[in-house]
C-alpha cells in the first residue's frame, strides 16, 4: 500500500535552539579541529525546526516527489568508483571519484559519522528524515560542483554557500566561527571575511543544488553542469589560496 507523499511522522516534535549546548560543542570544535562530530552537534542544537521549512521548500521543485519515491541511496552510487573511474575526464563523475580517492574519503564515512551523532532525527523514519539524509550525502558533490576544497577556508565558504541554500542557524554559525578562527593566522590579504561572504553570495546566484538529479549528471561535463545551475567561480577563494601560498601558509588549519 503506497504512502501519501510527502509523510512525515505526527510524533516527530518541532525542535527547539539550544545555544548554550551549541556553544559547548563549539568550543570542543576549537580544541580539536579534527573532532568533526562536533558540528554536528552544533548543527543540531542551533538549526531548529529550519529542517522542516526547507523541506517544504524542496518539495515545491517539479522533481521532489520522482526522487522520494525513486528512494536512491546516494552513498552506494557515489562509492561505486569504478564505473566513475571509466568517465571522461572533467565528467562531474570522474572529478567526484578522483577527488574522493585524493582526500581519501567514502561517502558511507560521513553516514556513519553522522549516524554517530544524531540523537532523535532518526528515530522518525518519514521523508523529513530521507531529505537530511540527502543533504548529507550530497555535502562532498557540493565541494566538486562550487570548486570549495576541504581546507578550511574552502569548508567555511561552502557552508556559507550551503546557508544560502537551506539556511539553519547551526551552518551559518560555524562558517562564521570557522572563519573568524582562520583570520587569526592568515595574512590579511587573504580577506578571508569576503572570501565567506563570496560563498554567500554564490549560493544565492545558484539553483537549488539539492532539486539536482545526482545520478543525471554525473557523466556531464562539470563545466556545462556548473553553467546550467548558475554557479560561478569563487574568485575570492581561489586568490586566497594564492595569498597562503606565497606566504608560505596552509590553509589546511583545519577540515570537515
């Protein structure tokens, strides 16, 4: 028997910020920029009921309910390399498969990362939970279809992008928090300020990147795909990136 989409469970409560725990978590986060399950907990104290709202938002795009019902688990398409490894290269596909085999990651690593850390949202097995679920899986395509690295800057930056795009309060307030720790180290001339507001504003000019059909692009040319979502070039970030390497800097202060 099919299910009225989109379902999402009546004992699900409407969550409530907890900045005091956000701020906790965050100062973890300080201590240790490699203990990453610590944004997600920010994420989830600060975010509230924002979830549910963009939500809506992406049910009103004309392929929200195909890609519910098609029900695609993402992460087994994505770590599937070798059918990538065989696409052209400057395939959105190959870019992603090699940029994963580079920074030595899996997209089920950040699923059980984050099945660590989620304490209520998955006890609610409705569409609400499928679309978190998405964004997660999708987080490490974004940094291939905006062209923000996993340094620090780049991570910054594409949770700016990613807070224009779905908002939440938790995403905004570690792009903030990462970049006014980066500050302290990087050379002024790096404008590491403009360089996240750059992400903002990029996220805004964008489309949608969660109403994008994953599976449909991933033989195209990143190029063309990059071109079709209105996404441009990070200017800002790319020249910063010249900015720590002439002065010898990394900007690998810190990953997520």
């Amino acid at each position: 028997m099919s299910r009225t989409i989109p379902y999402i469970d009546p004992q699900r409560p409407r969550l409530k910020r907890r900045p005091i725990k956000a701020w906790k978590h965050m100062q973890r986060l300080i201590a240790d920029k490699e203990d990453t399950a610590q944004v997600f907990h920010i994420i989830q104290a600060l975010n509230g009921d924002s979830s549910r709202r963009d939500f809506q938002k992406f049910l009103q795009s004309p392929k929200s309910r195909e890609f519910i019902e098609r029900n695609t688990f993402l992460p087994d398409v994505l770590d599937d390399h070798a059918p990538l490894k065989r696409l052209p290269k400057g395939t959105v596909g190959r870019t992603y498969v090699d940029f994963m085999e580079r920074e030595g990651l899996t997209a089920h690593g950040l699923v059980n990362e984050s099945m660590a850390q989620r304490e209520l949202h998955d006890q609610y097995d409705d569409d609400l939970l499928w679309y978190s679920n998405r964004l997660r899986d999708t987080h490490d395509m974004y940094h291939i279809l905006t062209g923000y690295g996993r340094d620090a800057l780049g991570e910054a930056s594409l949770l700016g992008f990613t807070h224009s795009q779905h908002g939440g309060m938790g995403v905004s307030f570690i792009a903030y928090m990462g970049g006014r720790q980066i500050s302290k180290a990087a050379p002024k001339s790096a404008r590491v300020k403009d360089v996240i507001a750059e992400g903002r504003q990029n996220g805004k000019l964008a489309k949608r990147l969660i109403e994008t059909d994953i599976e449909a692009i991933l033989d195209q040319p990143l190029h063309e795909v990059r071109e079709k979502l209105n996404i441009v070039e990070p200017v800002l970030y790319k020249r910063a990136l010249d900015v720590f390497k002439q002065a010898e800097q990394s900007p690998q202060l810190a990953a997520a």
